[in-house]
C-alpha cells in the first residue's frame, strides 16, 4: 500500500488504467500530472491555465478539462489530454470565463463522445447549449433549445444512445 500527500491540497483524482495521477489547486487554477508510482511530475503548456478539475476517460488514460484560452484569457476552450504528452485543444467555446460558473464535462461509455455545458453565472442569462464532440473526428454538434438547460444524464454502453434531461 502506497500512501501519497499533495502539497498544497486540492482535487485529486487517478486515471482507471493507475498509472496517472492529476492534482488540481482551484485556488490557483493550477494542476499537475504524476506518472504513477513514481511520482514523476509531467508538466502541461504553460499555456494551459485549467478552470475546472480534470474528468477522466471511463476506461483509458486520458482526461478532458477545461482551460482558459491562451490568445484570449477571457474564454474557454476543452483540453483533450492523453500522458504525457498527447494534447488536442477544441475550438473557442464563445464562453466568457467571467460570466461562465461551471463547465460540466462527461465522457460517453465508449469513449466515442465528450459532452460538455456551461452553467451560466449572474452576469449571462441565456440558456447555453449542451456541446457533443465526436472525440475521433473532432468534429462538434450543438444541441439548443430556448430558455433550457440540456445535460447528459448517461449514455448506452455502445455510445448510440444519450439519455438527457432539461431544465428551464
């Protein structure tokens, strides 16, 4: 048995496959990769400023979290990441970082599909579309409905199906 302590605390969370292990600090909007068990540090872009945990794959090493975008700090983007050193960014969401509260993010079953929403702050009322990425073509679908919050509550194990709820 292995006992690890970060420093400072924060989330932490391991990958399925345990070879991985990501620290994120909230309050500095900072993470860090650990090759496991080393504990070899694998830095990220310093490009990269993380605004949410990382959300792991369902059953391989790889993550997806969102990031202020490094051309302009004022938005978001999604980084798709597989340690060390395989690193895909998405498009600009045409999210404010300033008036965006939360951004969820969830894997499909197979891994096929990254689904994320934007939980709006105080300053944005709209009703933000739940995204889906076709995680093997890059390719983006938007779902939207008027004045509806749309989530993925969970997905078929083949990836065909999504079983979503709404909130007005």
């Amino acid at each position: 048995r292995i006992v690890l302590a970060f420093s400072p605390p924060g989330v932490v969370t391991f990958d399925p496959t345990g070879k991985w292990a990501a620290a994120y600090d909230q309050d500095q909007q900072q993470m860090q990769l650990y090759n496991l068990p080393s504990l070899t540090p694998t830095l990220l872009p310093a490009t990269m400023m993380p605004i949410g945990s990382p959300v792991w794959a369902r059953r391989s090493a790889r993550f997806a979290i969102p990031v202020s975008d490094s051309v302009d700090p004022s938005r978001i983007k999604i980084a798709l990441i597989e340690p060390p050193a395989g690193i895909s960014m998405s498009q600009s969401l045409n999210l404010p970082t300033d008036k965006t509260k939360l951004v969820q993010v969830q894997w499909s079953a197979g891994e096929n599909y990254l689904t994320y929403r934007a939980l709006p702050g105080t300053a944005l009322s709209a009703a933000l579309p739940l995204n889906l990425v076709n995680t093997r073509s890059q390719t983006l679908s938007q779902f939207r409905e008027q004045d509806v919050q749309l989530r993925v509550v969970d997905w078929s194990s083949d990836d065909v199906y999504a079983l979503v709820s709404e909130a007005s």
